[in-house]
C-alpha cells in the first residue's frame, strides 16, 4: 500500500513540476480526474476549485508574452489539423437555462486602476496568415459555425453575435461590427466590407431579409454611392436601367430632382385631347378613378403595409450580468393588397403632346391676326 501510495504522489509531483516549469515531454500525459493548477493565488478573486480543470497564472508579467502557448508544423496533404480543441457536449439531465460555451475570452482592466490604455483590449483574437507563395482557397481570421442537425428547434441560430454593454462611463464610439480592411501594397480584385452570398434554400425559408433594422430611430449613412440592381453606380442613389418596374409605397408625398432617363412618347394614332380633362372627370363617388387615366397601368398585388403582424416571444439571454428575459418583436406583412397604378411617363408624354398641338394652334392664330391687322393697317 505504501508503494502504491509513492507511485501516486511521484506520478502527481511529476506532473506538478511539468505544468510549473514548462517542461515538454516526448509522449503523452494523460489526466483523468482532479485539476491541474500552475498557481494557487486567487483567481479573479475567488480561488480556483475543482470547476478548473486547467488553470494556470502568472502575475509578475510585465512586457509581452504568452501564458500558453502550443506550436504544431503539419506535413498533411488531406483532412484538417486543430492547433487547439475545446469542445462541450451539452447533456442535460433535465430542462436547463444554462450557458455552455465552448471557449471563453476575457480581457479586463483591474478594477481601481486608473492608467491609460493606449492599446487595446481584447477579449478573443483570431488570426490566420497565408506566408507561402502557393495558393490558399480561402483564409478565416474567425470562423463562427452553428447548425442544427437534429429534430428538435432552435429558436436562434447564429453565426456571429455581438452584444455591448454601456453600463456605465462614456463610450465614444459604440460599433456592433467593424470590418477593416488595408491593401498594404498587394492586388485585391473585389473589396467587400459585408458580403451576403445568396440564401441556400434547400428547404424552406418562409421569410427572408439581407439586412433587417428594427430599429426605427436610427439612421443609415452611406458615404459612396448606392446601387440597387447594380455593383457599379454612378449616382448616389441609382437603380438598374433594366428594371422593368420600380415602385415605391409610401402614405406620404414622393419627390424627385435633377433628371430620369426613361419616358414615353405619345401614341399619335389616338387624340392627346380625349386625354385632357377637368378634376372632376378624374373622380368616382369622390375616389380616384385611375382606369380614366391615360397612364393608367393595370392592377399590382403588394404586401398590405396596413395590416402588419407582429410576433412577440421572449426567449433566455445570457451576458456578462447574467440570465435575463429578452422580448423579441418581428413584423412581417403576409397579407397582399390589390392596388392600381398610373404610369408618369405615359401621363407626361400626352401633356407634352397636347401642349404641342395647342402651340400649333396657337402660332396660326398668331400668323391669322397678323394678316388681318396688315390688311386694316395696325403694325
């Protein structure tokens, strides 16, 4: 027993010396049970228990360097290599509120300290760099990954999700995402800030957005031009030539400045005057009748802007202050409305037509009196 007993303690003090002074060993070690601890100091002001299975601290340093640091040159031609695996199988043995997370990244000012951080902090980084002269495929700085494989539901899955908090102090600029990207001197062909392939739909994708805002107090900024059927515009906001139709609904008045490169010109075998009529012609029991338009359109079926619906359900959220209860709203718009419509080019190409024939008409009587005034003598 004595023996079996030394065994241990020999086995357990060669691991300790392995983690303290960073020995590397040719073979593997193997921990099955217990914790493997670098410094027994408090540990964000709680000493470390059981629940770390791993902890290592150093406080004494005072430059650049690393706590841990793993290093592996792969020769494969095939499959994938993980300089680093943390993986949780999430098994609850009833209905949980709980949060697992695979890895955790923190970086935090000690509380009281009252230096300047020129610098940053940063909670997670992920980088990865291309140094051959071959070609890579694609390189991920960060690869967020989420999927359901299962029968079950998921209420949200997301790839990447960004959560601020402004508890308290001042922050100057508070930026959910930030993409930065710098050419320092290569080619790139394409630049995106944000890209958004086109959605898989394999299965069903009952309704879909790029880029949903729900909130309604806050702007959008666009320092360059803007283009909507169009990856090359010109103007600041331009939308494909080759649109046959561009609509937009709105309860207010719509207006625009400068020019417009489609119209119409007026169809010459109908008479441009059968078209010109009094206010009143234009109304049915007090409503716009648009059928009596010559620029009238036909009938377009829309989404019913009336009529949202909303769905309100509260789902779970963890942050750093905890679990709390979240109320997410979305509104869609599944009922369609029936709406007519008036062409502006055809409308403007009967006006122009019909101001044309009153010129004519106008400049003959114009020659008509000048012949009658040169025959009675008035100049």
């Amino acid at each position: 027993m004595k023996k079996g007993l030394r065994n241990k303690l020999s086995v357990f003090a060669m691991v300790v010396i392995v983690v303290g002074l960073g020995t590397v060993i040719g073979g593997d070690v193997v921990v099955k049970e217990g914790t493997i601890k670098g410094d027994y100091a408090a540990f964000g002001g709680v000493d470390p228990d059981s629940s770390y299975k791993l902890y290592v601290r150093n406080d004494e340093l005072t430059s650049g360097g690393r706590m841990i640091f793993t290093y592996g040159k792969n020769t494969m031609t095939s499959g994938s290599f993980i300089g680093g695996d943390f993986w949780v199988n999430a098994n609850p043995s009833a209905n949980t509120s709980g949060y697992y997370r695979g890895i955790v990244g923190r970086a935090e000012s000690v509380s009281g300290n009252s230096k300047n951080i020129t610098g940053r902090l940063v909670g997670m980084e992920g980088g990865a760099n291309h140094k051959g002269s071959g070609t890579v495929h694609e390189v991920y700085g960060v690869y967020g990954y989420s999927k359901n494989t299962s029968s079950g539901t998921v209420e949200e899955l997301i790839g990447l999700k960004a959560y601020l908090d402004c508890a308290s102090g001042t922050v100057e600029d508070f930026i959910g995402i930030q993409a930065y990207l710098n050419c320092g001197g290569g080619t790139v062909d394409y630049a995106y800030g944000i890209k958004i392939p086109a959605f898989v739909r394999t299965g069903t994708i009952t309704n879909s957005w790029g880029i949903y805002q729900e909130g309604t107090v806050e702007s959008n900024y666009f320092a360059g031009d803007v283009g909507v059927g169009t990856s090359s515009p010109s103007y600041p906001l331009e939308v494909n030539d080759d649109v046959d139709d561009v609509s937009i609904w709105t309860s207010k008045k719509v207006s625009a400045t400068d020019f417009i490169y489609r119209t119409s010109v007026f169809d010459k075998s109908k008479n441009a005057w059968d078209y010109i009529k009094d206010a009143s012609y234009y109304l049915t029991d007090g409503e716009i009748d648009y059928k009596k338009f010559y620029g009238y359109a036909g009938e377009f079926e829309i989404a019913d802007y009336s009529r949202p619906v909303e769905e309100t359900r509260v789902k779970e959220v963890w942050d750093e202050t905890g679990c709390h209860e979240e109320t997410i709203v979305t509104t869609t718009y599944p009922y369609k409305t029936t709406e007519e419509g008036v062409s502006i080019c055809d409308e403007i190409s009967v006006l122009r037509q019909a101001v044309f024939e009153l010129k004519q008409e106008n400049d003959m009587l114009k020659a008509q009196i000048a012949a009658i005034n040169a025959k009675v003598g008035i100049e």
